[in-house]
C-alpha cells in the first residue's frame, strides 16, 4: 500500500521545513500556499516528517501483507459477531495479485470469510487464483455497450465480460460455497440511463439468471471531491448533486424490467434531499 500526502493549509506556517525536505524538489511556496509537482513526488513522507506544525501528514502506510492480517484479526469479535468478514477492495485488488492473495489466504487460515471486490480488467490467471481464495465475488459492471465503457473508462470491456462468465462457471461449480453480487454504478449522464441498465440486466438474465444473487445499483456519491481537490485534480462530476428518490427508484424499475427476480435488485445508497 502507497502512502499519499495530504496538504491542511490552515495549519501551514511558514517555515519552508517540507520544501527543504523533499528529496525531489517536488514542492514550492508560491501566493496562494504550497503547489506540489506530482508528475515528480513519489510520496516518500519527507516533508510531511519535517513538517513541525503537522500541515502535511501521511495518509496511509506502508504494510506487508502478514501485518495487514494481523491488523484486520483484530476485529475478529467484529466478523464472528455480524457473521461478516473482509472485503479485499481498492482501487482494484487484482493490480496486486500476489499480495492480495497472500492476505485472504491469511485471512481464511484465521476462518474469516473474504469477499473479493474487483472491476475484472485482469488476466483469467489471476482472476482464477483470487476466486479460489474468495467467498463473495463484487463484480463492477458499469456498462455493456463497448464503446460507451471506453467512453467513461478508458478501455473496452471485452476482458471484464469474458472474464465475468468464467467467473460464473467457478462459482456455479463451487456448488452454493461461493457468491456472485454484480455491482453497478448509478452515475448520471454516463451508466444511469434506460439503455444501460436493461442492457445490463438482459447480459445478466442471459447468461448468468442461476449464479447471480445480487444485482446492486449503488448511488452517486460526490463525496469525493475533497480527494479530487486535495489531489490538485479536476473532476468532471463535482457540481452534480445526489440523485433524487425519484430517480433510483427508476433507475430500479429500469433493472427489474428484463425478467429477473426482482428480489435480485437492490438500488443502495444516499438520495438528496427535496425541497417541500
């Protein structure tokens, strides 16, 4: 795990401790506070070290994956008492295949259950390995149209479609020992739409109605944007409110419509409030 900066200006003062500091001359002092050249930090914790009012801290730490194990068992009461578990998410966890396998691995020696949450862009190699580690499955699907997803994402979905049905074969031959939830963001303007979502739900009745238990469409959240900002980045979304009641309660109409169990579909997350 990465450890990543973040910057509280409110308690900067002055010093220039940090800009010393940095190894890579990454940081400067200029009008309006401190700027970061992020093209050239690598997050190595220096400024934030040298930092003697705590304007900069570390968010995250560097962590193997034997003491990851050990710091998630102490919650062990916690799983045992909710019948829970961990879920090995991210970012996406197969970008780290070896040590996400090396913690659920841990984790099931411990008798914890392990879900796995993953988008699927990876190779059937290391997809294989993880299922057989993992009690639950979380598949992102966010669109089925290809170009639609190279739109939003940046690449095709060729490899997340063809992996997500072998997937369902591994988990349909576990026999019951293992679950499939799919997931799909709720995002408007982009997977939020009629077009998107039934054809979404006819790729799931087609070819994965007997595996799938759970269709979740999880509400947009712009909770992020303080990220965004902390990271000096511009975020597309960031004037986009929450959506309405209203509007889940389509968007699961929308899901329900192609002749799946509708107890399959579940619409999660925050609404905003209306006035009146």
């Amino acid at each position: 795990m990465n450890p990543r900066s973040q910057w509280l200006e409110n308690r900067c003062i002055g010093c220039n401790s940090c800009l010393e500091a940095c190894p890579r001359r990454a940081l400067s002092r200029r009008p309006e506070g401190i700027a970061r050249d992020r093209t050239i930090c690598t997050a190595c914790g220096a400024c934030a070290e040298a930092c003697p009012a705590n304007a900069m801290q570390v968010l995250g730490i560097e962590m193997d994956a034997a003491g990851l194990v050990k710091e998630l068992l102490k919650d062990r009461a916690y799983f045992d008492k909710s019948q829970g578990g961990v879920t090995l998410s991210g970012g996406e966890p197969t970008l780290q295949p070896d040590f996400t396998a090396a913690v659920a691995r841990g984790l099931k020696q411990a008798g914890v259950s392990v879900a796995l949450d993953t988008c699927g862009a990876c190779s059937w190699t290391v997809l294989e390995n993880l299922l057989s580690l993992a009690d639950v499955v979380l598949y992102d699907l966010k669109f089925i149209d290809p170009e639609r997803h190279r739109q939003w994402t940046g690449r095709t979905n060729q490899v997340i479609l063809k992996n997500l049905l072998l997937a369902g074969e591994v988990i349909w031959e576990s026999g019951g020992s293992k679950k499939l939830w799919i997931r799909t963001p709720l995002i408007p303007g982009a997977s939020a739409t009629a077009e998107n979502l039934q054809a979404i739900g006819d790729f799931i009745k087609q070819n994965l109605d007997s595996v799938v238990q759970r269709w979740e469409l999880y509400a947009f959240n712009n909770l992020c944007r303080d990220k965004y900002r902390r990271l000096g980045l511009d975020w597309q979304f960031a004037g986009v409110p929450l959506m309405a009641r209203a509007q889940l309660d389509q968007a699961g109409a929308w899901a329900r419509s192609r002749g799946l169990d509708p107890q399959v579909v579940s619409v999660t997350g925050a609404a905003r409030l209306e006035d009146g």
